[in-house]
C-alpha cells in the first residue's frame, strides 16, 4: 500500500522511524505468529515477558547503563514525573535549575510537595542561555538537584552532564534521551516521555541508581511508589504493552543505524545545516537561543512580524513541511528534528528556508 510521507516537524508526539512503523505494521495482527496482536496479549503472558526484558536490555546496551540501575516504565508522560519524583524523594529540600517551560513546571510542582530552592533561572534572558558548570551554587544536604537537560519550547540544551558533588542529580531528558552519549553514572535519576525520541505517548522511561531509590517513601499508594514499580518490575498494575513494545523496537532501530554515536554524528549534521541557514541570513531568521546554548533537537527563531511567520508555516505546509509553528506560549518557528526525523527533510528545509527568504526580504 502506497502512502504519503510529510515531513513532521512536530514536537511531541514526534516522527517514528519509518521501519519502525513498518514493522509494527507487520505485527500489528499477529505478533510472532501468536495470532494476537501485542495490544492484546496478556502483560503477565511470556511473550510479553520476552518484550519487557528485551527492550530494557537494549536500553543498557545502548546507553551502558551500569549494573547498579534499574530500568523502569511509568505510566503517563513527564508530567506525572514532576508530581511523583517530589513524592517519593523530596523530604527535606531540593535544588532547582529552571532554563526554560519544562524545568519552570518541574520546579512549580514540586514546590507544592515540599521545600524547593530555585537556585538558577535563565528568564531575565528569555529562557536562551544554559548556566556554566561554575556558576551554580547548590544548597547544602539538598535531597536531589533537578534540571531538564534539552527545553523544547525555548530551544536550549545543555551540552555537560552536571555535577553537584556528593548530591544526586535528576534529570529531564525527554526530548533529547538517546540523541547523544550520557555518562549514566553521573545521575541519580533520568526520566524521559517517551513521545520525542524513544516511542508513542503515554509511557515514561526511568533509569534509577539502586542508592537513590532506597531513598524513596515508602508509605505511598502502590501507583505512586517508586518502590512498588521497582519491585514489581515495573508492573504494579497492567503497563503501556504497546508503549514499551514500540521503544524495543525503536532501540533496535538505533542500534542498526550503528547506535548512539552515530546518531549523534547525524543530529549534529542536520542542526547545523539549519543553524547555518539562520546564522547566513543577514537578520532575515533570528535564533532565539544564544549560539552556544542552542539545542540540537528543536530549532527555534522567529522573522521580523508575525504575519511573516504566518506566511512562512503556510507556505512550508502546501511544501510537505508540517507543524513548524512554534509553541503556543512563545510563537515563532520551532523546527523538532529529533532522532528519526530524516535528513532529506532537514534539507529540504533548509532550502524552503532559503527560497522564502529571497521571495520576502
């Protein structure tokens, strides 16, 4: 059956793979000849067995994940995370760094769970810069410092792992989770949506130091205790099947494209090539993030009026140029090239990008 690809530029939920769409498809009826679908086994069954613990060992193959951490699936997105993590690990205080909408919202929720100390905000300047390693001050017996490692609305990435000495570091890192190598043992906690880089909605991905999950309340309902997901191997009640079957085999799909060195190669490729549209434009595209903050997975800038900007996603649309619109809170152009969004589409916009600007200036 013949169907026609656009180039999805969409934040989240974002563009799979097309193999990985394909074999899903393939599946879809009857999974390994079992004449079920994986949506409609049971999650207690073998064969789902099998997925669960495939997908997590491709998840420590692909980001050397130590032995000392554990790999688990929540329900719901990042969201959730921001409510359950000051739940289970949040008793006395905990250090915030907030670069832009997600860390801000992170940081608001816990606020209401406990004592959150805001020691770092890039508003003042729009949310475009990411603090240097030096310049951060974390507070004293902090239980936990929290930052979000890529802010997808404001187009900032850190480019370090952080540190903050013997305190534990938990980290956002939903739209940027396997597009680069990570040192895992710099952190207490990673959690990422899975609707950026690694799988459809719905389902969150967490890598957890078996230290700091000790630390976590213990005298919380079962579907809000870090404990409880971790002892029942991540099955405290029926999981997303479909979600973690979909990041199994988004995994291997990144392991044959030569794993995460090679994605990372290529995402700085297809970043640069739009960067260097905006950056040669004379002022026609004006990046929003100071170059060396810039994120590699969401690209945003703006052009001189609104209406411009209008014209601009439009006539990228009638292009096969889809969801360039940038977030609602902010406006402007957000282009989201994350791990599957494809070359050629970059280069296609790049060239759109190009041919607008010397129709318009």
């Amino acid at each position: 059956m013949s169907v026609n690809r656009v180039f999805n530029f969409s934040a989240g939920p974002a563009v799979l793979p097309t193999e990985v769409l394909e074999k899903a498809r393939q599946e879809l009826l009857s999974l390994d000849d079992s004449g079920m679908s994986v949506m409609e086994i049971s999650h207690r069954s073998k064969k789902f067995s099998e997925i669960l613990e495939r997908t997590k060992q491709s998840i420590k193959d692909l980001l050397n994940v130590p032995p000392d951490y554990k790999i688990l699936f929540f329900p719901g997105g990042a969201s959730l995370q921001f409510a359950l993590i000051p739940l289970n690990f949040l008793h006395r205080k905990a250090d915030f760094i907030v670069t832009g909408y997600w860390s801000q919202k992170a940081f608001e929720e816990a606020s209401k769970l406990g004592v959150s100390n805001l020691i770092y905000t890039s508003e003042a300047l729009n949310f475009s810069a990411i603090p240097h390693q030096q310049e951060l001050r974390f507070s004293e017996n902090a239980d936990y410092v929290h930052y979000c490692s890529n802010e997808t609305i404001h187009g900032v990435e850190f480019d370090y792992d952080l540190t903050a000495g013997d305190l534990p570091i938990v980290c956002d890192a939903s739209s940027n989770i396997m597009s680069k190598s990570i040192d895992i043992t710099k952190y207490s906690l990673i959690y990422a949506g899975a609707q950026k880089n690694l799988g459809p909605s719905g389902i969150t991905l967490v890598i957890v130091h078996e230290d700091f999950l000790q630390r976590a309340r213990k005298d919380l309902p079962t579907i809000f205790s870090y404990l409880s997901f971790a002892n029942e191997n991540s099955m405290p009640n029926t999981p997303n099947t479909w979600g973690i079957y979909m990041i199994g085999l988004v995994c291997e799909w990144i392991k044959q494209k030569g794993g995460i060195a090679a994605i990372e190669k290529l995402n700085q490729k297809k970043a640069q090539l739009v960067y260097d549209e905006i950056d040669n434009s004379d002022g026609f595209y004006r990046g929003r993030a100071m170059p060396q903050f810039r994120s590699r997975m969401n690209i945003t800038f703006n052009l001189k009026t609104e209406s411009l900007e209008n014209k601009f996603c439009e006539e990228a649309e009638s292009n096969g140029l889809m969801n360039l619109r940038g977030h609602r809170s902010t406006g402007g152009i957000r282009a989201s090239i994350y791990n599957a969004f494809p070359l050629d589409g970059v280069i296609k916009l790049k060239e759109f990008m190009r041919e607008f600007r010397e129709m318009n200036s």
